[in-house]
C-alpha cells in the first residue's frame, strides 16, 4: 500500500517538529521553504565572525521543550549544551534605577527591599500564583485540541478561566502585589515576548514571569538556531525531504479538498494532506479562495512588531548581562504609541541581547556581537508609517540611551549594522502586518477554540501549524503546535 503523501509549506519549527512526527507514523513528507534554509523566525545571521539569532534569543518553558522532543523520541537536554542563566536578565528603568533578575531569592531579596520595603514577601507568592496559572492553562486550555465549542465552555472549563483570571488586565492583578511602579513594569513587561501589551493582557500572562523564575532561563551554546539544525537534522534522519527556495503561490482546491501546491514557476504537486506551517492569516488570504474567514481575518488583533539593529562591535562591553531590558522613562506612553498608535514613541523601551557573556564564539576575541530589539506597531496599511524614518528615530534614540546608561562609545565601535523592519518581516517571513511576534495576538477571544483552529473548516484535509494557531505565539507554544496538530490528524483517521 503507497504511503499518504503530505506536503507541509514552511520549514519553520512548528513545520519541522510536524514533519518528525508524521514521517515516523508512516507519512511520505515533504516540506516546501520559501527561503534558502530552514528555520523562519528561529534562524541565524553569520558575518565577520559575529553570531545573531534573528528570531527568539532565549529559551523560556524547557518543561513544554522536553514533552514535545520527547514525543519526538528526543532527550531534550541530551541534544543541546544548555546553560542556566543565572542572571536572567538587568533591568535599565527610566528614573535610573537597576534591577537584576535572578532565580537566587537572596539574590532579589536586597533589591526588592531597597525598591519598596516589604516587596520581597509578596514577591515569592506573586512568582507562584504565576507559576500555577502556566501549570493550569497547560494541562486544561494549552495542550489541547478544542474541536467545538461545547468541549471549551463546559462548566470546568469556565471556572478554570476564572481561576486564569483571564477577565482581569495584567497590570491590575499586579498590584495586588507590588505599589512601586518599576517593580510592576518588572514583572508584567514579559509579555511583549508574545507581542502584547503588559497594559492590556490578560493576567494569565503573569505566567511568563512566573515560569522564567520558576523553571529558569536557559541559553542553547551557538544560539537559538540550534534547536532548527537539531529538527531538520532529526527530520532528515525520518525520511522527511526539504524543497528549498521554492515559493508555494496557491494552494488549490477541489470538491471541498484541498488537492495541489502551486508553484511560483507554475509548476504544481498533488497531495493527500497539506499543512500551513506559514503564517495563517497569510495563507487564508493569499493562498486559498476568498472567504468569510479570510475576510473576517482583518477584524482580529494582532500582536506588534519590533525594529531590530544587529550590530558587530570592534571592543567588548562587559557591562552588558546577557539580556537587558531599557524600559521606557514614560513606560505607558510608549505602550500607547506602541499598541494604538502602531508607532513608537521618543525615549522607547528596547532589549538587548549579548550573547558573548554566556557564549564566547559568539564574536571574534575581544570584540561583541549585540542585538537590540525595539517593539514598536504592526504594518498599517490604513495609516502607512515612514519606516525609513522611524528606523533613523529609533537608532538615535537607542544610541542616546545606551550613552546615558554608560556605553557612550558605543556607535563609534560599531563595525557593521544589520536592521529589519516590520516591512522586512513581512517580505522575508510572509508575517502578516510585519507581527514579528506572531501575528494572531493573545486576547481573551482569540485563545483556546476562539483562536484560528489548527483545520480548515472547510478544506479538510488542509490543517495549520505554527503561532498564529492553537495555542499560541512563542517558540514553546509553536513546538506544542505541532503535537497537537500531529495529534488531530491522527484523530481524524488520516494515519495509514
């Protein structure tokens, strides 16, 4: 009997850790990138002997990690050279104070207490409450498959949300906890990791604070980008085949089924099963028929987008943690201009990756390889930014700070820059509005069954992997993506 052939689009992770599993239960895959190499938002630039991570540059929620390439009959910590951070990250605010962020409690204890006496006591059960929302949404909303609404709104179900407190905005639920207004910025800015604003998030999202600080923030030595080598290389290993610099233009249908790729050379391939490891509202809009879904794809939020600088410097900064995070000096106008506006404001927040800390060969001898992400709006296609200046703005004013905390020859050793956009986002990835971030954003109705479902309701024998479907953005939820979608295929009587 011939094996089903499926065809996966994109050789992101989500794309990768699907094809691992499929290829393994006996599925011919295929697997189609646009780009010369695998990897999407999790790849890597090399110049100069300088290293980035283009995409995500810390490894945030190793449990989900460790499920998910134990599912792919992998021992997580036996595939990578995992360094624990024992600094996680230092905190920049804009009245000048410093805060380092350590999983030590003796380490916090000090500064909290300097901060605002008596923080410390309420800061452990803060870290916990956080901790046990991540433990809940896990077992009950984010590692499931909702295949109607009646399965998301049972009674359990409701009260689990309540006890999420996803009705309640971050920024108030930590107050309960901490009056300083640095020390509430400190442990609500987490969610722009998954482009949302820490004024308008749900306080589920305290789990983000919560994990880092309770499971740790973990480095892979080479970069993010080794977690992509290690799926392709795992991939390979299964039988899966990756067609490179090939651009799927549409995706044909017939009779309620989604039948062919077709070719930007106009060519085409016929499968039994396609799967969108692209951007999904990309794919409803460009790549299948019009619809009411792909119309009613222009009414959801999404997430922000961020300018970024790579820059190769000819002398180290041995000043710079790991991660550092300069938070605006007017943190929440500069989240309005952010998430209302789709600008940015003047005196911005932005993070700082240096690598070489944890990583030497990150940067030739006694020279830095630092990259500066500054979230700011999402494409606006009903009010276009000049990117080109926002791009100058953003580089003064992140060059002025930078001087003003003690890099003040910074700009002068800089021996090479390399800037992305939204603009670039959106051309190189295909990310809607540029969202760098994920494009679907996290609000309340869109998580859990309100979140494009990882089918389409119609094609189906067409299904999507990857951030902007169950359960969410992040490189975690991406990986749990593709076990989930691994898993409804199977439910659904595809398998051989």
């Amino acid at each position: 009997m011939d094996k089903k052939t499926i065809a996966i689009i994109g050789a992101g992770i989500g794309g990768m850790a699907l094809s691992i599993l499929l290829a393994k239960n006996g599925f011919d895959v295929v697997v189609y990138e646009k780009n010369d190499k695998s990897g999407g938002r999790c790849s890597q630039l090399l110049r100069e002997g300088h290293r980035f991570d283009l995409g995500a540059t810390i490894l945030l929620m190793p449990s989900i990690y460790r499920t998910v390439f134990e599912s792919l009959g992998l021992n997580f910590d036996e595939c990578f050279e995992l360094k624990d951070l024992s600094t996680i990250y230092k905190l920049y605010f804009g009245n000048g104070e410093k805060l380092t962020i350590s999983k030590d409690p003796e380490v916090m204890r000090p500064q909290l207490e300097r901060m605002e006496p008596g923080s410390f006591i309420r800061f452990g059960p803060y870290i916990k409450k956080g901790y046990s929302f991540f433990c809940e949404s896990y077992k009950n909303l984010l590692s499931r498959n909702f295949y109607n609404l009646f399965e998301f709104t049972t009674p359990l179900n409701v009260r689990m949300l309540f006890r999420l407190k996803v009705w309640l905005r971050h920024y108030t639920f930590v107050k309960r906890y901490f009056k300083n207004e640095n020390l509430q910025q400190a442990f609500t800015f987490q969610n722009i990791y998954v482009g949302q604003s820490p004024l308008k998030a749900p306080a589920l999202f305290a789990m983000l604070p919560g994990t880092e600080l309770t499971e740790g923030a973990l480095f892979p030595i080479g970069g993010m980008q080794q977690i992509t080598s290690r799926l392709e290389a795992e991939a390979l290993k299964v039988g899966v085949r990756f067609i490179f610099n090939t651009t799927v233009e549409k995706i044909g249908v017939e009779k309620g089924r989604a039948t062919q790729l077709i070719f930007g050379d106009g060519n085409s391939s016929n499968y039994d099963l396609i799967v969108a490891n692209a951007d999904l509202p990309y794919v409803y809009q460009n790549l299948l028929p019009e619809s009411r879904t792909s119309r009613g794809l222009e009414n959801r939020s999404y997430s922000c987008s961020a300018v970024v600088f790579h820059w190769g410097l000819k002398k180290a900064y041995p000043h710079f943690a790991h991660h550092s995070i300069f938070l605006a000096k007017d943190f929440s106008k500069s989240l309005d201009a952010i998430f209302k506006e789709h600008s940015i404001s003047k005196n911005p927040s932005f993070y700082v990756h240096a690598p070489v800390r944890t990583d030497p060969l990150a940067a030739p001898p006694d020279q830095d390889t630092i990259s500066v992400i500054v979230p700011m709006g999402h494409l606006d296609e009903k009010k276009p930014q000049d990117w080109d200046a926002l791009k100058k703005q953003v580089r003064t004013d992140v060059l002025k700070r930078l001087a003003e905390e003690g890099f003040a020859d910074l700009e002068e050793n800089i021996k090479f820059e390399v800037c992305y956009t939204p603009l670039a986002w959106k051309s190189i990835y295909n990310v809607s509005r540029g969202s760098v971030f994920g494009s679907i954003g996290h609000t309340i109705f869109q998580m859990g069954y309100f979140r494009p479902h990882n089918r389409h309701s119609r094609y189906r024998n067409l299904y999507f992997v990857g951030g902007s479907t169950n359960p969410g953005n992040g490189v975690p939820l991406v990986l749990l993506s593709a076990k989930l979608t691994y898993e409804r295929i199977l439910k659904e009587n595809l398998q051989l």
